[in-house]
C-alpha cells in the first residue's frame, strides 16, 4: 500500500520584536501546495498587464545563431581542457539588481571568471550564445586537465552512449574512463538570482582545492556551469528575458536564444545529472514531483536516480542548521513525497523535464527558500534582503555539493541507466512502469505515479498532395533535427501500414534513442483532466497538431520496406514560378511575414476568398527574395487577370498584448506599436495605426475620458481583434460585435479539436487549435460571423479542462460554440493562436484578421 503524501500546511511565523538580524522577516511559504510564481497563461496577472518588449530584442531572438559546443564541432576542433580566453569587460552597470541584495552584478561576472582561470588549470570558459538583450551566456566546464586526445575520445564515448547503447553498455572504456557530465544551470529566472553566486563560489573552490577527493571528483567528472542563463533579467530583476519570455517555460518551442543554448548544452555535454537552481519555496524545494508525471519519459531510471539525490540535497541542505526561530527557514521538501498535486513534470517546457529527454537521469528544480524579489525587494530593508541571499547562496551550494557527491559515488549506475535510456529507445523496447519492485528504495510509489504511453512505429510527415503545407512541413522538420531527433527522406514512394505516401516524404523512426523527446513533440497528447484537480502549467501540447503540418502516425509494422536517408536539414521548398501572376499561401508564419515585406515595399496585392493572395508578376524578383528568406512557395495564377480579390495594405498594429504574442507579430513580419491602458491615458496618436489587438493589458473602464473618447473615434473608423475575455469586454465596451462572450474554466488548457468555417480569415486552417481560460461566444446578433468553432461534443483532445464547482465552464459546454467570430472591423478569438509563440499553426488565423479588418 503506498504512504500517505500529506499536504504541506504553512507555518505562520511570528518574529519577536527587536534587531532584523536576531528576529527575521518570515520568509514568504509556497505551500499547501507549493505554487510555481508564473505559472499559467500569460497575462493572468490581476490587472493584465500588456508586453511592451523593444523590436530589437525580438530581431535578436529571431538571428541568433545556435553555439556549436561539441568537442567534435567546428568551435573546439582538436583541444582539450582547459579552453581559456580573456573575456571582455562589460561596462559597469550601477543600476544592476543584483547589486541591492549583496550579489554578482552580470557586469563583474567576466572579470570574476577571468580570475578563475587564472587559479589553474581546470576552469574553462566558453560563450555558449547571447541573450535577447545581447549579453553573453558564460558555459564555464571544471574538470580534470585533457589533452586534445583525451577530449576526442571523451566524445567518441559520449557519442557512442548516445548512438550505439548497447556497445556501450559492454565498452571496458566507457566503464572506467568516461567523464560523467554533471549540469549546474542557474539564473533562468532573471530575478532569482542566487545560483549564480553559488555557483561562482564552487568554480572558486574546485580550481583551487588540493585535497584528493576534489582531485579524484575531477578526474571522473565534468561539471559544467551555465552561470547565468538570463542575464537580461538578472540585470532587471525580472523573471522574464528582454522579450518578456519565461524562459523556463520554453524549451519545447525554442523561440528565445537563452532556451537554445542550454538545449545546445544538452546535446553537446549530455548531461547524466542537472540542477536547475530557483526561488523561491520555503522550506527549500526539491524534486522529484508530484503527480501526473511524463508519459514519454523512462520513469523508473529517472525517479530512482532522481530521489535518490534529493534525499542527499535535503540531508546537505537541513544540515547547514537553519532553523524557522532562528532563520526563517523551514526544513526542505520533496514534492514526490510530500505532497499529493500541483507541481508536476508533465510538460516538457521546463528545464529538468526537457534534460530529461537528452539523457539525464537525475534533474530536478531546486527552490531556494527566502523570498528577495518582487514585493520583498522593493519593501524589506536591504540588510535583510542582504541576510537572506546569504542564506540562499549557501542552501544553493548545499544543494550542488551533494550533487557532486551522489554523482561520484554513484557514477557507475548513473553512466549505465543513461545508456539504457538511450538502449530502450533505440531498440523500440518496452518502458518500465514504476512500482515498489523497479524503483526500490523510493516510498510511496503507487498506481497514481504510472504513466506510460503506447510508442508508435513511427510518424510520417507526407510530401506532395498529402500535405496541407510543405513550409510548415520543412519547419517542423529543422525543428526537430534542432532537438537532436533523428529523421529521414524518402527516396521513392513508398507504402506504409496501408497507406501510399510519395517521394520525399519524411519518416520519423521511433526506433532511436531520442524516441521519448521525438514522441512527446510530435503526439497528440492525452487529456489528463480525470487525473488531478490542478496542474502546475499547461497540459496539452502537439506539434504534430499545431505546428501546421500534416503529420500521421505509424501504429504499427516494419520501415525496411522504406527507401529513406537520413537528413541533416530540410528540403528547402522556396519557389517562384517564372511567368505570370503568382499566388501565395497564407498558411504559414513565413507565408504572412513575406506578405508583410511585400506590403511594406508597396506592391499591390489582393486577398482571395480562399485566403491565398495574388502579387503582381511585375514583383517577381522581390518574390524570389523573399521565396528565399522564408521558404515559401509562389505558385502560378490567373486569378488577378480578372480583378478579383480585396486590396491588401501594410498595417500598423497597436498591440496591448502578451510578450509571446507580441513576439509572433514580429516574427509574422508586423509593425507593432506596443500600448496599454497607462500608454493611452498618457495620450496616443492614433493616426500612427491602423489596427488595434487586445488581449492584456487594456481596460476600457480604466481610461480617462479623453482617452476614452480617442479609442472609440478609432474603432468607429478602424478595426479591432480581440483575443480572450480582455479582448471581449474591450469589443463590448466599445459596442462592436453583438455577441455574449462566456468565460470557461480560467486553469483550462490543451489543444482542442475544431471546425473552421472557411473564407478569408479560416480556409485551410488546421482543424485543431490550443486554448488556455478558453472562451466562447453566444447569443450572436446579426452581421456577426462564426469563423471557427469548438467541435461538438467534447472538444479537448490533449490537456486539462474540467467543468468549474458549479457545472459550468466544462469542454462539453464549449462543444459546438463559436470560437472565433467576425464583423466588418472585429474579429474575436475565444482560442489561442499566439500563446507563448507556439502553435506555428494557428500564427495566420490572427495574421488573416489584422490584414483584413483595418
């Protein structure tokens, strides 16, 4: 019978009067659950608050080039350790958060790691990318020293692990010289800042000890530090980098530079142990999770590995001797024990729960106990904000310390269940379910802790006619191959499980080792909502479904019978045709930023009934620039020798947004103005654009009466598009569309199967879209057009989404209802089409209506 997991309760703490020093400050509680700050949709914030990101940070994110960080790769051809290079100075910055609580301000980390260096000769450093801000991630790699031989065969082994397992598993070499690779990553979350410190001072501590356990702890593993994964916010004290994205929630999308180093970490370095190092829970929180966990993991390899070292982690971090009289600090905490829901491993956006995929097999999510940030840094005093960094920094080093322990003295067993991650999935074996009998030594193991899920053979993602988009089909594929997931091209046509699929097609074989990350991209998912009451962020997810491609899965059979080649990238699928007027698809983000281009040089284009549009043949050789830049097919057409179509122009967009939707405006090639309820109170020149998005961030009722007045002249002349329940009590504010919007469950989210109508603004859509606070609209007065709607029934296909207390707010009072309505100058989405800026798919439906209602 599985134990108890009791449900923390919060201690209410009383400081007795005097010093700050002798009584502290109660340190804000996570508990009862515990609940991760951010969690949720964008702009849950009470009031919501609009993105107000710079342009060049999203043209940062957009060009930044992925750092090769493998031994192998171009960057490091032929060295060894250390790697060392005299980092730049960065310009002193005074007004640097970081600098009130006592801690490293991001401008003296370069001359702090130029100084380690300088200890000896294990530190090495390497710039694995630049922020969206521009700054600079530090990989700094403490090991032993390593010839450039000695580094070549470390990969070979490291290669070998990853691409023949079951060789590996038997290589006296691997058993007694490969390196385990241990990851630090601090700082993902710009305002919580103490890992960085903690990790500089262990970087200090390892390249100056001479003591032989250090000695023999460097000879066996490689640790490596990315010492501050978001500069932008630590220099700002926001969670968020300078696009305003949780970085921690975006490594299944990859929009951000910061998300892509550490995936390249992940690749190159493959780490077997990680920490993700955050604040701030009190007592300090260390995984593993509760329930509902990963069905793509291999659970049972993981949560031996994984609990094992938290329990070393608490053990280090009760035993520093902090007490709740003294300190303000509650003993430490293992969700996986201690709790029955709400913090969970199930998406892959995090940063443990992605690792995990790339062959960690212990990774968790540290929290760091004493709150400095947000509230607690504007109002404590600093010498106590000072006193309770002091303390993080050292429950931060406890935490990696014991790491470091459990990584040595359990380097065998954790080498071998990584190559038997790999070994399972390259040979298609069976997952482990876990139980009291495959994970000994972990309590409480119980029916509620299994979940596993049935591996197809394989996905195709078709060529030719059997593909709604061949841009989106060549993305999809890039993206993954980025991931390190295996894929290959078809030589000839072929069939497969019945099905004729034709030349070029790609096959994506779920025999490979990497088959837990390739399924938990491309898979629809599962609807969990029988499973727990709450989830910690979103639930459901599906490149497969979302990402605009046709992809089908292949349930069952052999692939010998397919002629197929590995690739290394997509086909490119870029085309002009040489004569005559050309026709473009709107049916991609790439398809709407190279008519935005279009429109920005002042070529006439007109919009068809089916969405597509016709650029003059006169334009072709912009065409073909841009067929170049974005991959994107114009195709021949006579539909303009006959004057059909609605004239297209350039449009501005004011935007009261979130920062993902503001990102994907750029991305889709959009001139944003960034507004909000405070920016139109502050006076707007409206005459400056030509459109106006809602979705946070803009109350009609909190807007002085000239503003107002100014915003309903607009919308009197000029269109809206409103997304969710801000966006609805916006149009209904101004008395636009006559529709009664219906709020459903605000925690519900996942990716829900729909019904397009067709037209200008839906024709071609995907017939599956993502939702999160779903809306939906009723009572429809006249002129008012459903665009899209949830389909009947039950609509959710993958994610969480229950009925509120009362019965209402449920996916089956959602089933059949208009999801996305229109008017002459309003479109209303109840969907998701931009969220966080990830399902690629969807990205046009919003593009289609900014175009068409200005």
């Amino acid at each position: 019978m599985r134990l108890p997991r009791p449900v923390l309760i919060a201690t209410v703490l009383t400081a007795a009067t005097g010093s700050l020093l002798l009584a502290p400050h109660s340190a804000t509680a996570d508990r009862n659950p515990p609940v991760r700050e951010g969690a949720g949709r964008e702009g849950a914030d009470q009031p919501p608050v609009a993105a107000k990101a710079p342009a060049n940070a999203a043209r940062n994110a957009l060009t930044s080039p992925v750092t090769d960080l493998s031994d192998s790769g171009l960057a490091s051809p032929r060295r060894g350790y250390p790697r060392e290079q005299v980092l730049s100075p960065d310009p002193e910055n005074p007004a640097d958060k970081s600098i009130k609580l006592g801690l490293t301000p991001y401008h003296a980390i370069a001359p702090k790691l130029n100084a380690l260096q300088r200890l000896g000769d294990r530190v090495s450093v390497e710039v694995a990318g630049r922020s969206a801000g521009g700054h600079r991630l530090y990989l700094v790699t403490v090991t032993a020293p390593e010839s450039a031989r000695q580094s070549l065969a470390q990969e070979r082994m490291r290669e070998l692990i990853e691409n023949a397992p079951q060789a590996a598993a038997k290589d006296p070499a691997v058993k007694a010289t490969y390196k385990t690779p241990v990851f630090f990553n601090n700082n993902i979350h710009g305002n919580e800042w103490e890992g960085t410190d903690a990790a500089l001072k262990l970087i200090e501590r390892l390249a100056s000890a001479k003591d032989a356990r250090t000695t023999d702890l460097l000879a066996h593993n490689r640790l490596y530090f990315n010492i501050t994964a978001n500069p932008d916010g630590r220099i700002a004290g926001t969670r968020a980098n300078a696009n305003g994205f949780d970085l921690n929630r975006d490594f299944i999308t990859a929009s951000q530079p910061e998300a892509r180093a550490i995936r390249q970490i992940a690749i190159d370095k493959q780490p077997a142990v990680m920490l993700d190092l955050h604040g701030y829970v009190n007592g300090t929180l260390i995984e593993p999770t509760t329930p509902p966990h990963g069905e793509n993991y291999e659970y049972d390899l993981f949560l031996k590995n994984t609990y094992a070292n938290a329990l070393g982690m608490e053990a280090a971090v009760n035993g520093l001797g902090y007490t709740p009289a003294k300190d303000g600090v509650e003993p430490a905490q293992i969700p996986f024990r201690d709790q029955q829901e709400g913090w969970d491993d199930w998406p892959p956006i995090f940063t443990p729960q992605y690792q995990a995929f790339h062959g960690a097999v212990a990774a968790h999510t540290v929290e760091i106990p004493l709150a400095v940030n947000n509230s607690e840094y504007d109002t404590l005093p600093v010498a106590e904000l000072r006193r309770r960094s002091a303390i993080n920094v050292d429950v931060a080093g406890a935490a990696m310390r014991a790491t470091l322990a459990y990584a040595q003295s359990h380097r065998a067993s954790i080498i071998a269940d990584q190559i038997e991650v790999f070994r399972r999935g390259a040979t298609g074996a069976a997952q482990v379910p876990v139980s009291a009998e495959t994970v000994p030594g972990v309590p409480g193991i119980g029916p509620e802790d299994v979940y596993t899920t049935d591996f197809p053979r394989a996905y195709v993602i078709p060529a030719g006619g059997a593909q709604r988009s061949a841009t989106a089909a060549a993305r999809l594929v890039d993206h993954l191959l980025a991931n390190d997931v295996r894929v290959t091209r078809a030589t000839r046509d072929f069939r497969l499980a019945g099905r004729s699929y034709a030349k070029g097609s790609y096959v994506v074989d779920l025999h490979q080792p990497k088959r837990g990350l390739a399924n938990v991209m491309l898979a629809d998912g599962r609807d969990i909502s029988d499973k727990v009451s709450v989830m910690y962020d979103i639930s459901g997810w599906s490149l497969g479904r979302l990402w605009g491609a046709t992809v089908v899965p292949v349930r069952s059979g052999g692939l010998s019978a397919v002629a197929a080649r590995r690739v290394e990238a997509a086909t490119h699928v870029g085309y002009v045709a040489p004569r005559g007027d050309l026709r473009l698809r709107l049916d991609t983000p790439q398809e709407i930023a190279a008519l935005n281009s279009l429109l920005g040089q002042g070529i006439s284009v007109r919009q068809l009934a089916d969405g597509s549009v016709v650029v003059p043949g006169s334009a072709r050789a912009r065409a073909t620039a841009l067929a170049r830049t974005y991959d994107v097919a114009f195709d021949a057409t006579n539909a303009a020798g006959d004057g059909r179509g609605t004239p297209l122009h350039r449009v501005r967009v004011a935007a009261a947004v979130t920062p993902g939707e503001l990102f994907a405006l750029r991305e889709m090639n959009f001139d944003v103005v960034p507004v909000s309820t405070a920016v139109l109170n502050a006076g707007f020149d409206w005459s400056a654009v030509e459109v106006l998005f809602v979705s946070s961030g803009l109350d009609h009722a909190r807007l002085t009466a000239g503003a107002q007045a100014a915003l309903d002249a607009f919308l009197h002349t000029h269109g809206l598009v409103g997304r969710g329940a801000v966006g609805a009590a916006l149009n209904s504010a101004a008395g636009l569309l006559a529709v009664r919007p219906v709020e459903g469950n605000g925690d519900a989210n996942g990716v829900v199967r729909v019904v397009n109508s067709g037209g200008p603004l839906t024709a071609n859509a995907p017939d599956h879209g993502f939702v999160y606070a779903p809306v939906w609209f009723t009572d429809l007065g006249p002129g008012v057009r459903v665009e899209q709607a949830y389909a009947p029934g039950d609509p959710l296909v993958s994610g969480h989404w229950r009925p509120l207390a009362d019965g209402t707010g449920g996916p089956t009072a959602a089933g059949g209802q208009a999801a996305v309505v229109s008017g002459p100058h309003a479109v209303l989405f109840g969907t998701e089409p931009l969220f966080r800026d990830h399902p690629k798919g969807e990205f046009p439906q919003m593009g289609r209506a900014l175009l068409t209602v200005s």
